[in-house]
C-alpha cells in the first residue's frame, strides 16, 4: 500500500533576528537555516495494517504525513501511496485516502454535520446507493442519530470529532490518516473513537496511519509503531517490543500507612528482593522500578510483607520510553541542524 | 470533459444550498441588509445628482449615462460582496489554520472550492439594484440600444467580472506569503470606488494607474451609451484572458511553494 | 488635584501602550490612510473636470480651490475621525467588555488614547507631506492667517470630540441591538454626503447648505477644511456661528451619552452581559 524508500524533506527557514537594523540587513543578506524535517526514512506498510506514527512535536511525523499524503513535495527519495504517486495530486488518488485532524475542525461551524456529509457526497461524486449505506452504516457505528442534526458549534468535543470522523469515511477510503484524532477527548471519548477506529479498519480493511500524542492510543490499536525523531526513523516494528526495548520497567508506588516508621532508601526490605531499584522515596511513598519479568512477585512479597495503605502499577509514560529512545540513539546527531548564509539571490523564503 | 463541467454545477449547486442554509441562521438580518444596500444605492445616486446640479455633464457623459455606470459599478461591487470578498477572508484563515490541507486532499479543484465555497447570497440584491439602475438610465434618458450593444454589454460585463476575480485572486495568493490580506482587500476596495464615475474624469498619470480598475465599468457602460472603441473590447478581452491565465497559474505556483502552518 | 495627578498619569501611559500598539500596526494603520485618500480624490477629479468645462471656475471655486479644499478634506477627516464603534461592538458582543467593566477606569479612556494615537499618527505623516507637495507644487500652497490658523485647531479639537462622541453612542446602541454597526453606516453615509466630504457647501442646492447650517454634519468637517484653506478670513461672524452650533452639538451629545452609559450599564446588568 505505502512504499517510502530513502525519503527527505529539507526546509529553509528564513532566520529572522530582530531589530531594525538586522532587519534592514536581512533584506540584502539573507540568512537561512536548513531544517530536515524528514532525512533519509524508508518504509513499507501492507495492506489494512494499523500503523502508528510516536515522536515528539517537530519531530518530522506531521511532516511524513503530509508528504504521504501529497501536501508536500519531497526532496528526494521515492514515495508511493497506493499505486500513485501523491504530490501529482491526481484526483484518483485523492478519492482513495481520507485526512482527519483532531485540532482542526473541516465541518460547517454554523450547520448540522448532515449538510457537510452532502458537500464531501458531490465533492467525492459518491451515488446515491453508496452513499446512503455508507452515511447510515457510520451513524449506526458512532451513534450518532442524535447528533447529526444539531448544528456542529452546538456539539460536544467528543461529539464533533466522531462526526469529522463519520464526514472524511463516507467515500470510503482505502487509506485513512489520523493525526491526533483523540486529542482534548476524555477517557470514556477516547475510548469510543478508538473502538471505532478498530471496527473499521476491520470492516472495511483499511490502511490506518495515526499519529498520537497518548500511549494508549496507539498500544490499543497499533501492532506496529514508528518512532521518528528529527526526521530519523528510530523505530519500527512490534510495540511491545519497543516498550521492552526502551522501557523494560513498570514502576511501583507504595503508599505505607499512617503511623509506619519512616523508609530508608537503602535498607528497605525490596534490597534484597533483586530486580528492584529505588527512584524516590518521600515521606511514606515509595517509587520502586521494577522489571515486567519480577513484577508479580515483588508485588505479592509487598502485600504480604509490607504495612501498606494502597499502591499503584504504571507502565512508563510515552514520554518516558519515546525520551529513552532519543537518550539512547540520537546524541550524536547534534550537528544536524546548521547554518548558512545565502545571498539575496537565493530567491524566496518558503 | 463534460463529466466535469456537470461535477462542479452540482458542487457549485450544492454550495449554494448550504450558503442558504447557513444564510436562514441568520434571517433576521435580511431585511436590514437590503434595506442598507437600498440606502447605498440611493445615497450614490444623490451624490451624482448634486454633480449635475452643477454641470449638465460630466467627462462627456450626460446624467443618464452616469447612471447606467454607476448600475454597473454596483452590479459589479455586489459581484465582489457576493463571492470574492467572504470567500478571500476564509482563505487567509484556512491558512493560518492549516484547514487547507483538507481541501488540498479532496479530489477537487481547490481554486475553485476557495473561489466558491462561501457566497453571501442577500448581495444578489445590489447586483440586481445595479441593473435596475441601468434600466432606469435607459429608460430616463430614452437611449435606444441595438442587440449588437446588448451583446457587447452583457460581454463586457462578464469580462469585467473575470477580471475582478483575476484581480481578487492575485491579491489572494500573497496570504500564502504571510501578508495580511483583509488589509490588501480593503485597499483593493478603496481604488475600486475610482471606478464609480467615467474614466474621462481621469488625467496624465492618474489615468495611467487608475486605468484597469475604471475601464471596468466604463467599457460596459459605454457599450450601451454607444461611447464604446472597438479597440476597448478587444484590450478588455486580452486584459481578462491574460490575467485569468495568470491567476491560473500563481495559484499552482503558491500551492507548489505552500508549507502547512503546522510545520 | 491628586485625581487629576492620576489621570495625567494613566493618560501617559495608556498612551505609550497604544503608541506601542499602533506601532506594532503601522503598516495596516498606513494602508487605511491611503484608502480613506481615495474617496476625496475622486471627489477632487470630478470637480477638476466639472469646472475645466464651466470654463474655469464654478460656484466661486477655481481649480486651484477644489485641489486645496480636498486636500482640507483628506487631512481634516483623518484627523477628526473615530473608530471606537467598532471597538464597542465588537467588546460587547463578543463579552469581553465585562472585564473592562470591572476595573476602576472607565474603558472610554482607552478608546480616547487610542484615538489620539491614530491621530498624532496621521498628523506626523500628513502636515510633512503637505508641506512637501506645497513645496514642489504651488497650486496646493494655502494663503491663510494666523487667527484661521487658530480657529482652524479649535475647530478640528471639537469636532473630534464630537465625532468622537457620536461613534460612542452608535457603540453603546450594541447593549439594546446587534446592528449597532449598520445604523452606524447609515449616519456615516450621510455624513458623507453632508458634511463637505463630496462637496463644498456652496456647491449644495442653497436650501441644503442653509440648513446644513445648524446641523451637527457642516461643522465637522466642511467648517475646519474652509478655515485652514482660508475661506473664512475676514468672516468672523461665520465663524464664530459655526463653532457655536459645533459645540452646541457636542455639549448636548455628551449629555445624551453619558445618561446612555448609565442606562446602558443598567440593561447590560439585567441581561447579564
């Protein structure tokens, strides 16, 4: 379905100082500062899979998004999407993929998301049949009889981005990109868009790619994940594996009860339990670091063994393992980003 | 071909039907925005009368022609409010939003979603006040036109509308450079009100540069009021033709050039 | 004398902060000058080829006249227009005019600094620039006395304020209706058409100019271009009448202002803003 190989897309920023005087001097001396956003990703995604795209804001996943999706010209390096080639934005190709953004709203503000479903029908020239099966099969599968009539500023969040989910489906495309899609929802939202998610890429066997700033997000629905930093493909592959790789933790917080005499770092029962490392230790809560492997029976030896009041399990944050991946691979590339002056012959500031 | 000549009617239909329905959210406002337009349209009309309160005419033009120009300029002015105006401000905000990357994913020409997709339908009446004034010069100065006359009116007027929209469009595009466009319209608007009058008035240098925005409505007037060079036809026809194609094109340039606010 | 210590204080810097604003808006401030030149511009051309074709002159103005008289014109509406309505509709409409309600200041203040800003602006760039072109073309030098002078800066003062004034209650009507604007442009066309912006007066059918005359429209506008382009010297019975009915005007409008105010804040009360 998707074939990257050796992608790149480079940006020139006009660095813009400030003050009269630099800016006076910017108009005859230009300075620019080189951003590879995307430099040197290669990839294939098959059919149906559910693909997510990890990385931190500016970290070049908007970026390849926008380049699979024809926004962007690339640099270099070969792009196929579905047979095309997307920045020709040929209209063959444009009926085949599907958008969502979850910050940006494409549905009539003013209007029931109905009249919007009839724009995207004539802009997609989906017939009558098709599109009526479509329509209904979505509100059947979002519950969304008693919201698509009201007028969209009158909805809920939630009830907005099923309804921009529902309006970018109808044509029923091959190839769905979501970026951030439950982003600002809460839990019990996010809950209803990803089984959504699921049902449909189920149903109708589409490529889903989804960018996500919420773990969960992309462990629930994604069996493989990216991680992109500064446009480098860190990643790629199981996320269990990922998260064994980077974060082969869970922590472990301890809430002894009151009256309990006060822990000592050092001489806790736990430093003899093995597999067990301290992180911080505040009064009476414990943060303890525990392997996946030793969890349930440090666990077990805790509740038996210990006077405590409650504890809690985390898996690491996204932030934790996707910070443990650039700890570990991207020191060294520094450098990336460097400066040049160009004369004002170099034309324009794109 | 064909096939998509019939796509965009029924997209362009389909803009309409949601402009209409949108529009009845605020129905309230009708009657005071005709009445307003009406008011305008009077006041315009008072002005041109205490000129010939002075003069029997103006540049050549007697008061009845004037009007039929001053029709024409309305007419045309309504073209602006009707769909270049609201649809340019949502431009400048696609950008800035970077909603723009929706209609650039449809399967669908994007100049022409930009171009049409919001029409603010109650200006029809000012486009219709501009032809009532028309009738009403024609009819008040008993100027009798030939069908030839009608033609090349009708003609000129269209060409005066594509112009318009080359124009429009053109000052669109540097939204893709970061100016502040609202800024550039109301400029656009202010050199536009030169062309409420004969270009005749004009002199030398002003002239010069006022020459594309008054020839405007002083070509299509003047094919009615028989004032009309075969040369301003042609000039008219290559200016809207030549921009058109531009427009074309400095649209595809922006879009080659344009990077998501996002990124 | 301590209140007006204060007042003098915040006026200051209420000042340099909209100065600041401004600033950070020349360019868009610049390019609605240049469009507001336009409409007297058109005006000037028309007139120009009007008495090119009476033979030189009409209704006691010369070529030379009609090119000083709307250059008055472009300086004089720059100089004495207001804005503040469109503040006031947009504040109140959109609800952020409640915090401004709430601090010890009334938010008018604002509106007065902002308005001298755009002002002093407009002043800095015009008087040079007229004084460039007189400079390069003689047609455009005016002949006029130290006392119009004088007359000319009081007249400008008030109608400033009266103009001022009259955007503020046109602002204010947004606490009863949401078209507050449209009957905003309904008084600004007339203005338009009566207060010399397309014309001058004696150019009007007399029994128009006549009553002009006690109108709040003349004064505003017409009065001052005709005193700075030295119409009036020597007509001090003109003058001193014209001045009268101006400010007349404005006592009275200040008056039906601040009780609009009053009952304004009472019905944005009961509304709940």
């Amino acid at each position: 379905m998707i074939d990257v190989k050796d992608l790149t897309k480079h940006y020139k920023v006009h660095v813009r100082e400030s003050g009269l005087r630099a800016a006076l001097k910017s108009l005859v001396n230009r300075k620019f500062r080189d951003v590879r956003a995307v430099d040197g990703i290669s990839f294939q995604i098959a059919e149906g899979e559910m693909v997510g795209f990890l990385g931190p804001n500016g970290a070049g996943k908007t970026t390849t998004m926008k380049l699979l999706t024809g926004l962007l010209h690339p640099t270099s390096g070969e792009l196929r999407v579905g047979g095309f080639v997307p920045f020709k934005q040929s209209n063959e190709f444009k009926r085949n993929i599907s958008l969502v953004m979850g910050q940006k709203s494409q549905l009539i503000w003013d209007l029931p998301a109905s009249e919007t479903f009839e724009v995207h029908r004539a802009i997609y020239e989906i017939d009558d049949r098709s599109f009526k099966k479509q329509r209904d099969g979505l509100v059947e599968l979002l519950q969304l009889q008693a919201v698509i009539d009201k007028p969209v500023r009158q909805l809920s969040l939630g009830e907005r981005m099923k309804c921009e989910l529902a309006a970018s489906l109808l044509h029923q495309p091959k190839l769905v990109f979501l970026d951030e899609p439950t982003i600002g929802l809460d839990v019990h939202m996010q809950e209803a868009v990803r089984q959504f998610i699921q049902a449909y890429n189920q149903e109708f066997k589409a490529t889903i790619l989804l960018t996500s700033h919420y773990m969960t997000d992309v462990s629930a629905l994604c069996e493989r994940v990216m991680v992109i930093n500064r446009g480098h493909l860190l990643y790629d592959g199981k996320i269990s594996e990922l998260i064994s790789r980077f974060a082969p933790n869970k922590r472990l917080t301890l809430q002894f009860a009151p009256g309990s005499a006060e822990m000592q770092a050092d001489d806790g029962p736990w430093s003899t339990w093995g597999d067990v490392r301290v992180v911080r230790v505040e009064g009476l809560v414990v943060e303890l670091e525990v392997s996946r492997e030793a969890m349930s029976d440090v666990v077990q030896r805790v509740l038996s063994q210990l006077p405590i009041q409650d504890f809690t399990v985390e898996d690491p944050s996204l932030e934790d393992v996707i910070g443990q991946a650039f700890n570990v691979e991207t020191s060294k590339r520094e450098d990336d980003f460097h400066f040049n002056g160009h004369g004002a012959d170099d034309g324009d500031d794109w | 071909m064909w096939r998509a000549v019939k796509k965009y009617a029924r997209l362009f239909r389909e803009f309409i039907r949601t402009c209409i329905v949108e529009e009845m959210e605020y129905r309230a406002h009708f009657v005071s925005n005709v009445f307003m337009s009406m008011l305008l349209l009077a006041l315009s009309v008072l002005t041109v009368q205490l000129y010939f309160y002075r003069a029997p005419s103006i540049g050549n033009w007697t008061f009845d022609q004037v009007m039929i120009l001053l029709g024409v300029f309305q007419a045309l002015q309504g073209c602006i409010d009707f769909y270049l105006q609201p649809n340019m401000n949502r431009l400048v905000q696609h950008i800035r939003k970077g909603t723009l990357d929706y209609i650039l994913t449809k399967p669908v020409d994007s100049m022409f979603f930009c171009s049409f997709r919001h029409l603010v339908l109650w200006r029809l009446v000012d486009v219709a006040g501009g032809f009532a004034l028309v009738g009403y010069g024609l009819w008040h100065g008993s100027i009798p036109v030939t069908v030839w006359q009608w033609f090349l009116f009708v003609l000129l007027f269209l060409t005066a509308v594509a112009i318009l929209y080359a124009l429009w469009m053109a000052m669109m595009m540097f939204s893709f450079w970061a100016v502040k466009v609202d800024n550039l319209s109301y400029l656009f608007q202010s050199l536009f009100e030169t062309a409420r009058v004969p270009m005749s008035v004009y002199r030398g240098i002003v002239l010069v540069v006022l020459m594309p925005m008054a020839c405007l409505t002083t070509f299509p007037a003047a094919a009615l009021v028989n004032k009309l060079h075969s040369q301003d036809v042609l000039i008219m026809l290559g200016l809207a033709v030549g921009m058109l194609v531009s427009a074309r094109w400095l649209w595809n340039y922006a879009l080659r050039h344009y990077t998501s606010a996002s990124s | 004398m301590r209140a007006l210590h204060w007042l003098w204080k915040k006026y200051s810097i209420l000042f340099t902060t909209e100065w600041a604003m401004m600033l950070a808006y020349r360019a868009e401030s610049i390019i609605w000058m240049i469009g507001a030149l336009v409409q007297p511009f058109v005006s000037m051309a028309i007139w120009l080829t009007i008495s090119i074709q009476a033979g030189g002159s009409i209704g006691g103005y010369n070529q030379n006249d009609f090119i000083v008289y709307f250059l008055g014109v472009m300086v004089v509406e720059r100089l004495t227009r207001a804005w503040n309505v469109w503040n006031l509709e947009n504040d109140i409409r959109e609800g952020t005019f409640t915090p401004k309600l709430l601090r010890p200041f009334n938010p008018v203040h604002w509106e007065i600094n902002q308005n001298l800003v755009y002002k002093f602006f407009y002043a800095v760039l015009l008087a040079p620039t007229w004084v460039l072109v007189a400079w390069i073309f003689p047609e455009t030098r005016i002949q006029v006395d130290l006392v119009s002078m004088g007359w000319f800066l009081i007249a400008i003062l008030i109608s400033s304020v009266l103009r001022f004034v009259i955007c503020h209650l046109f602002g204010m009507m947004s606490f009863w209706t949401s078209r507050a604007l449209s009957m905003y442009m309904v008084f600004e066309m007339l203005h338009f058409f009566l207060a010399g912006r397309i014309a001058p007066m004696s150019l009007f059918p007399a029994w128009l100019s006549e009553m002009n005359q006690w109108l709040p429209f003349y004064g505003s506008v017409g009065l001052p271009v005709d005193l700075i382009s030295g119409r009036l010297m020597g007509h001090t019975d003109l003058i001193i009448q014209g001045i009268l009915v101006l400010t007349a005007w404005t006592v009275a409008l200040i008056g039906l202002s601040v009780w609009q105010w009053r009952a304004g804040l009472k019905q944005y009360g009961a509304i709940g803003g």
